[in-house]
C-alpha cells in the first residue's frame, strides 16, 4: 500500500466511525407534540383525528328531555290537525316558527320551567281552534277520540270530572259522550272550554 492509499484508508475509516457514533447516538424515536401532530420515529408521522363532542347542557330552569318531547308530540298533533281540515300545509319549521316567535326562545333548550304549561296549552289552544272548524268532524280522523279527551281532562281541571253532564243533557237530552253526534261533541267541547272554575 502507498502512502495516499494508506491516508485514504484511514480517512475511510474516520468517516465510517463517524457514522456509527452518530447512528448510536440517535434516539430511537423522536416525539413533537403541537397542533394535532405527532411524528414518531424518523420517517413516520402520525396525525391523530380528533373529534370534538358536542354535549348540550340545558340552562338552569330550563326544561327537561321529557319536557321536551310533550312540547314536540303537541306540536306534531296540532301540524296533523290542520293538515287534515285545512287546505293550506302547516309545515314543522312554520309551526315551530309560530312557537318560536310566541315563546321567544330559539331552541326546546331555551324554555324555561316557569312557561312549559302555558306552551302546552297554547298548543292545545292550537288544535283545539283547529278541531272547533265546522270542517274538522269530517277531515280529521282523530277528532272524536281527541274532543272526548279534551273534555274529560278540562273538566278535570275544573274540580268536577262531570260538568259536561248538565249541558248536554239540557242541550242534547243525552247522558254519554260518546252518544253526541259531531256537532253536538264539537259544541260541548266549545262550551267546557270556555267554562271557567267555580
């Protein structure tokens, strides 16, 4: 060997050494956390998915999930009330635009406890004005059924599970609901709603 052959053997060497220092000194694996970024390793990256979960939390006073599916049960009886006696739709998004704008809240999240029963009963105003159409007896299947339970849980509130007796056997000279005609029904349904508490 000469001598250049010999010097560059041994800067070979020098390099290669180098090299294998340099390659035990190396971590194993690097980590850089930042912006949902994560390199693991030199040549790997690994971008985790990251999905928020949106938990909606009702206000304090607020009405509760049962609440809740009262209010859109009642929404949902007045919006097929009027479909069936009325010619023009009532769709939800209006329907629920009439709440909306009568409530003054944006969302069923935004009912506070104190107005659930006047909703519910602006609802039940709804249909009620709904059924009371000359019409309603004869395009809403549910009218009967509905007017009879109407009755029934207004005399309730009244303190007398009867009152409706008097007047339809005054009026009607009948003793049952369930013997009124349609007119008859959808009279003694005007007549209890207007009733007021003795």
């Amino acid at each position: 060997m000469t001598d250049r052959e010999d010097h560059k053997k041994k800067i070979i060497d020098i390099i290669k050494s180098a090299n294998n220092e340099q390659e035990d000194t190396q971590p194993s694996s690097i980590s850089v956390n930042g912006n949902g970024n994560m390199t693991a390793g030199r040549d790997l990256n690994i971008n985790p998915i990251i999905q928020k979960k949106v938990v909606v939390k009702t206000g304090e006073g607020a009405i509760n999930a049962q609440q809740k599916a009262e209010i859109q049960t009642r929404l949902k009886a007045w919006i097929d009330s009027h479909n069936s006696v009325k010619k023009t739709e009532l769709t939800y998004p209006a329907a629920w635009g009439k709440f909306k704008k009568r409530f003054k809240v944006n969302s069923y999240h935004e009912l506070h406890q104190d107005l659930f029963e006047k909703a519910v009963k602006w609802l039940n105003t709804q249909k009620a004005i709904i059924q009371s159409m000359k019409s309603a007896p004869k395009k809403d299947p549910t009218f009967r059924p509905s007017a009879i339970r109407f009755i029934k849980a207004r005399c309730k509130e009244l303190g007398d599970e009867f009152c409706y007796g008097d007047y339809i056997q005054r009026r009607f000279s009948k003793t049952s609901l369930a013997d009124l005609d349609d007119d008859e029904l959808r009279a003694t349904r005007a007549y209890i709603s207007k009733k007021k508490p003795i």
